[in-house]
DNA sequence: ATAGTATATTATATAATTAGAATATTCACA
DNA sequence: TGTGAATATTCTAATTATATAATATACTAT
C-alpha cells in the first residue's frame, strides 16, 4: 500500500464519471461538445442516432454534470460542464491508435 | 459537424477502455499499478477484494491491452502496459471534488 | 509423487445497461 | 387556441455486466 492513493469512495464516483464517457455515443457527443455548444438536433444530426437516444445520452451525462444545457426559444443548447473534461478526453486520445 | 472529430470506429475503441475503467475496484486496482507492478496477492490486499474477483478484474485488463502481466515463480506481476494510462489517470483525479 | 501456495477459470443467479418504439412536454407563431 | 417543431420521458425486451461460489491450473519444495 503506497501513499497518494485515491480513497475507494472518489474512485467510485470517477468510476461513475468513466462509465458515463464509456458509451461510444456518449463519447462523440462530448467530442462534438469540445469545439463548443450545440443543440440536440445538431449533436443528433453529428452522431446519426434517433432523437429520443440522442436526448437520453445528454441527460445522462447532464446528471453526472458533465454537459450543462441551456433553453433558447424551443431549442436546447448543450455544453461541456466539467471544465476538466476536454483535458481528459484530450489525453485520451493519445491513447492506443492501434 | 467541425474538423478533427475522431471516427465512430476510434470512439467505440476508446469507449471500450472507458468502459474498462468503469469500475471502481479496477480503477482502484490502476492506480495502485501506476505506483509500479503488483502481484495478485498485493493487489487484492490493497484493495480487499477476494481473490478471484481481483484476478477477474486484472484478467479484463489484461485483454484490453491496459496492464501486462509476468510470472516469476508462483507469483504473477501485473503492471501498467499503455504508457498513456498514466496520464490519463491524472487527468482524471483533477475531476470534480464535488 | 505429494502437499501447499498463488493464480486463473467456470458456472450461475442477479442486476444494470441498452435499443427501440411510443408518447409527452415545451415553445413559437399563426 | 391550435398546430408544428424541438426536445424529453416512459416503457419493454434484449443484452451485457456483476457478484458469488466452486473448481481448476501452475508452480515450488519436500
């Protein structure tokens, strides 16, 4: 056991963080939100899925406080939340190009 | 739709890795690794999992390219195999303190 | 060969996630 | 107020992940 560890409790709620970017679906749609804010007609026109999916990815990652989203007229916008995720994704993509 | 999105192919990858990380004993599991490599028993008595559920855990890992492991004796040592994996931990752990 | 220790695999029951379809809500505007 | 467009919610079936327990393998040393 070495110092510096995280406590079992943060690493379940990263855990929980990591679950949510773990649906490829998800993840396009946090990519397309890091060149800035989109409506979910956008983002479902970005990713190819059928509304009501599109609307479920964004809700979730919306109560995991990843994406923030914002009402304009009978538009919704939707943004990056979590100032730290574009860094994670950013590294992310450093990973594996197998 | 902007420039330099990844293609869904390379997001179902990095989702999988996600995915992989998605759970809190492996993420566990992880970070002990990024201190340097383990055998299965000083991995399971970091984390207090029996012994099983750690090798099952570590095996996954193991298939997704993340740790690799190596046998001396009747101890296996796993360790970190993506060298990005690291990084991409720190990335994480800057995530919401809530 | 036998026994003991370390690790891995399998089986199964349960729980969580997902896709898809249907429907509901919210808003703008005629 | 009523219609259409944009978004959200609900429901169900199918799939996938998980926990637990039992068992198997690999190696060391006697």
């Amino acid at each position: 056991m070495k110092k510096g560890l995280p406590e079992k409790r943060r690493c379940a709620r990263l855990a929980s963080i990591f679950k949510t970017l773990s649906h490829p679906q998800r993840l396009y749609l946090l990519c397309c939100l890091c060149d800035g804010e989109s409506t979910v007609g956008e983002l479902g026109a970005a990713c190819g899925a059928p509304q009501p999916v599109v609307s479920q990815h964004l809700t979730r990652m919306r109560l995991e406080g990843i994406v923030a989203s914002r009402r304009a007229g009978n538009h919704v916008h939707y943004s990056i939340a979590d100032p730290h995720i574009p860094a994670l994704i950013r590294s992310m993509e450093k990973i594996s190009h197998e």
